[in-house]
C-alpha cells in the first residue's frame, strides 16, 4: 500500500502527538518528584488544578 505525503504526514502526527504525552507526561513526573514538590504544590505554583497535573502526569491530556 503505496501512502500520500499528506497521509504519511497525518500518521506521523498521531505517533508524535503519543510520543509528546509521554516525554511531557515522564518529564514532569521526574522532575516535580526530584525536587520532591506535591502534585498540589506544581499546580499552585503554575495556576492549574491539581487536577490538571495528575492529568498531564498520567497522559491524559496536555497543558495548553
């Protein structure tokens, strides 16, 4: 099955959007637990819900 530029680039897309999650979703992670801040203490320093961590944390969603 031969793709157009614009399919390939479509599916490329999808498999980057995944992969930001996750190095989003782990960096945060790594880096809120090394300087040993709560999930509370990220999410009052940057505005957000504490919801709204544990969402990024887990690759539920993005920050905007």
């Amino acid at each position: 099955m031969k793709w157009s530029v614009d399919e390939a680039k479509s599916v490329g897309g999808v498999k980057s959007m995944k992969m930001q999650k996750s190095n989003i979703a782990y960096n945060l992670t790594t880096l809120r637990q090394l300087n040993k801040f709560s999930q509370e203490e990220v999410a009052e320093r940057i505005g957000v819900s504490r919801q709204a961590v544990a969402k990024w944390e887990a690759g539920q969603s993005v920050p905007d």
